[in-house]
C-alpha cells in the first residue's frame, strides 16, 4: 500500500498553552492520508476548549476522558480507538516538522521494517536548537529510541503489547525493551539475558520533530530522578524480564482487530 492510513495519538493533561500549536503542526501535515486521535486526559484548564475549536477538520477525533488517568493509560486510549495501520504517538507540547509523517512513513516501506525512529530537536521558549539524541537519559544499551519520532505497526502492538499502566512516564523505555530486547537494553537487565529484538527496525537518521523542554515535560521529571525513576528500575527487575520472555496477556492486547 503506498499510502497506508497513519494514526497520530496526542495525550494532553493541562496543555491549554500548547495543544493549539500541535494540533496545527499535525493537521497541516504534507502525507494524505491520516487521521489524528487527541485523547484530553481529564483537563481541569480550557485545553479540551481549544482542541474543540479544532473539530472541523475530519481528520480529528476527540476523546475526553473524565478523570485524569496519566500518561500510559491514556496513550492506549488513544491507540484502541485509532484506525490506522500504523501509530505515531506525540505529547501535546511537541511539534511535527511538516513532512514527519511522510519521511517515517518512507523509511517503512523503503526498508520494509515495523518500527522506525528518528532524530528530534530538543528547544525550550526561544532558545537554540539541540539534537535530542545526545542526551543521556535517551540512550540505553546500543539504540537511543525518543517516543515522538516513532512509527510502528499496528500488529506490533496487538502482538506485544499496549503502554504498561504500571510504570508512569518511563512507559515508553519499558517499551523499548520488551520491543528491542537486547539492542535497546544491552544483553541483561539483572544478570537476566535479554532476547533479540522482536520487530525489524530502521533509524532514520533526519529530524523529524520539535520536543519542546520545560518543567511539566517528561524528560526534564526524569532529569531530575522524579519518581519515575526508581519506578521503572523496580518494574523492570521484578517483571520485565518475565514478560519480555514469555510474551503479553489477553489484556495486553485487548484492542485487537477482529
């Protein structure tokens, strides 16, 4: 399929001064064919106000959850109840370059693989540009993954799994694992050696996204070694290494297509 519909899933908590700049980045996007899944994940502010001055284009579907359920909760949302063929995730203070569905999109079908990742730029107000990649907190063993330049397929998902609800903000590095096994993580995580990864990937070596820096961001919560740090190690040692040898549950994969 040369076009194969693409799935964007925006999460928003209280991003009334950035949703409006995102929607924008994503709707004015160059590929033709997507549609955009923006899950407001129980907004006290006015951003689910804004995000419905968007609703006329048909391309948005709005979720608004009535209870702020976090993070990981709310990015499955908003993957069960897309359609595309493949998922793009993005938070509601990031924004798209023009052609960044197109280019991932590309690099798919160009290398036939189900997983591709690429290059962000990290910037915060007015300051400099810097390529998100060098930082530390998104490397880990021998692949540097950042969640907003990725695309994968959507039998990835229903094969392996949704975001764990358990884990808060480090969902996506749980994520990577569990998906890259060992080329992600390095060989062992706890003495525990991890298997190959279980979906072909590319990286794709063009910027593809604006991450936008500030105190309610992720990274910097997790620069800080907020609590989600300790979290992830804990999950990680008590049972990831479980479930990346012996697969998901039913629940994992709750939202397969019949």
């Amino acid at each position: 399929m040369k076009n194969p519909l693409v799935s964007v899933v925006i999460t928003s908590h209280n991003y009334r001064r950035h949703i409006a700049s995102c929607l924008k980045s994503v709707l004015q996007q160059d590929y033709p064919n997507f549609e955009v899944v923006v899950i407001d994940d129980g907004s006290t502010d006015d951003s689910l106000e804004i995000i419905n001055g968007f609703k006329s284009d048909s391309k948005l579907h709005i979720l608004a959850l009535d209870k702020n359920v976090g993070f990981p909760a709310s990015k499955n949302e908003g993957i069960i109840a897309s359609k595309g063929e493949y998922i793009i995730t993005l938070d509601a203070d990031d924004v798209m370059m023009p052609t960044s569905i197109s280019k991932r999109v590309a690099a798919v079908l160009e290398h036939k693989v189900d997983f591709v990742h690429a290059l962000a730029h990290k910037f915060s107000g007015q300051a400099q540009l810097e390529d998100l990649s060098k930082l530390t907190s998104f490397r880990s063993g021998r692949v540097a993954v950042h969640a907003q330049t990725t695309i994968i397929a959507r039998w990835v998902h229903q094969k392996w799994g949704l975001y764990d609800e358990t884990t808060g903000s480090p969902s996506d590095k749980e994520m990577w694992y569990r998906l890259l096994g060992r080329e992600y993580g390095g060989d062992t995580v706890k003495r525990v050696k991890l298997p190959a990864s279980r979906v072909k990937h590319y990286k794709l070596q063009e910027y593809v996204v604006f991450y936008r820096r500030h105190v309610k961001s992720m990274t910097a919560a997790m620069q800080r070694g907020g609590s989600g740090r300790p979290n992830i190690r804990r999950y990680m040692y008590s049972q990831v290494v479980k479930r990346i040898h012996e697969g998901v549950t039913t629940e994992n994969t709750k939202f397969l297509v019949e």
